[in-house]
C-alpha cells in the first residue's frame, strides 16, 4: 500500500474523478437493490430525490424505470469532461478511495452523535420496511439527494448570488449552504410520502442539510454521499435493534 501523504491526500481526493469513481458503487448498488425488491414497484419504492428526477425527465418525454440512473451517469461523465484538465492532471491514488469511505464514516458518526436526542432518520428514511429494502433507500438518498441538494443547489445558488450581487464567495456560500438546507428539509414534508409538517423535525433535519453543505464544500461530492449513506445506515441498525 502506498504511503499516504495527509497534504496530498485532503488535496488530491476533493478532485471530481475520485468523487465519481467513489460514487458509482452507490448508484450501481441502488439500482440494482431496487430492481430486486419488487420490479413492480419500481415506481413507487425510490427514493423521494430520483422520483422528482425521473417526474421531470418524463415531463421532457424522457421515460424509463433506470431513467435517472442512466441520465445521472450521463452527467458523472460530462462533468469529468468539462473537467478533463484537472482529470488528467491528476496523480491517481487507488489507495485515497477506502481512506475517504473511513473518512465518510468518520463524518457520519458525528453527524450521528451531534443530534444527541434528535437521533431520528431526518433524512426520510422509510419505516416498517424490511432491513434490505431500508439499506437501499439509504444508498438512494446518499446519492440522489446529496446530487440535488448539496451538488446542483449550493451550486446555482452560490454561483447565483456571485453574479447578481458580486459577493464574497464565502457570503455566496454561506447562503448557498442554508437555502439549499432549508429546502432539502422542507422537500421531506411534500408529497404523498411526505412526513407531516413538524418545526423541529424541521429544524433537525435543517441543522443536517447545514452539516453536509458544509462538508461538500470542505472534502466534495463523494465523501458527502458517502457520509450521508453511512448515517442512514447507522439509523437503520439503530432502529431495529
């Protein structure tokens, strides 16, 4: 195993081509759990983030059970097209990838402690299911929302506000991370599904949208997904021991 430099390694696996290769297992996983859980509710058992992906690719015609799965690995792959300098430029290190899935699990334990007795599945989390079919709304949510409302959102917000207003980046980010945080906590009332309106629900599941904004900024994509993925799995075993 190669030795790892501290420097480097928090540097080097912010790059999108370890976010990507570090997401795909997830999205693979999720797709194929959900394929086998009943391939007759396929429609109904996703996760809340790929259902509004799949509504709005069907709205453009674009209609497909595996719809979203295939239009997100599309979009993995344009984005390391338009990153293709930084890509190519990149010293690759296989040994950065079960260091950064640590690192997630790092992550999600103190995301998982700072709730303290807020200990809830504020990420949506099905109840009543059986365990196999909770570990791949997990694996969803870890990817599909964390691409929404982390990826896409604090994204266009920021990048928004920069040229609107021409703001710091930190203020651009500051409110980037709370609006997207504020909507990925109100995105689980809405809907059939949705949780009835409850404010500190609302506010549990805010203070974590706030915790993962921040994380995608500081260490990207893949280990925010990851971190998420790993707390809802935590959650899951916690229920139902």
């Amino acid at each position: 195993m190669t030795k790892i430099s501290s420097t480097s390694y928090w540097r080097e696996s912010r790059k999108p081509i370890y976010s990507f290769l570090l997401s795909i297992p997830l999205i693979v996983f999720y797709e194929i759990g959900i394929f086998i859980i009943n391939s007759e509710d396929l429609y109904e058992l996703r996760n809340g983030a790929d259902v509004l992906i799949r509504n709005l690719l069907e709205s453009s015609g674009i209609i497909g059970i595996q719809s979203s799965g295939i239009i997100l690995c599309i979009g993995f792959i344009l984005v390391l097209i338009i990153q293709r300098n930084s890509v190519f430029n990149t010293n690759f290190v296989k040994d950065y990838f079960p260091v950064m899935v640590l690192e997630s699990l790092g992550w999600s334990i103190l995301l998982y402690m700072s709730m303290g007795v807020f200990r809830i599945s504020f990420f949506g989390m099905p109840t009543g299911n059986v365990w196999f079919a909770q570990i791949v709304m997990s694996l969803g949510a870890g990817i599909y929302e964390e691409i929404i409302f982390r990826l896409l959102l604090i994204t266009f917000i920021s990048k928004s506000l920069s040229l609107i207003f021409n703001w710091y980046d930190f203020i651009c980010y500051f409110y980037g991370i709370i609006l997207s945080a504020a909507l990925f906590s109100v995105f689980h009332f809405i809907g059939v599904y949705g949780d009835v309106p409850d404010f500190p629900l609302f506010i549990v599941r805010f203070l974590g949208g706030c915790f993962l904004g921040c994380l995608f900024l500081v260490r990207g994509f893949g280990i925010t997904a990851y971190t998420h993925c790993i707390y809802d799995l935590i959650v899951v075993v916690n229920q139902n021991t």
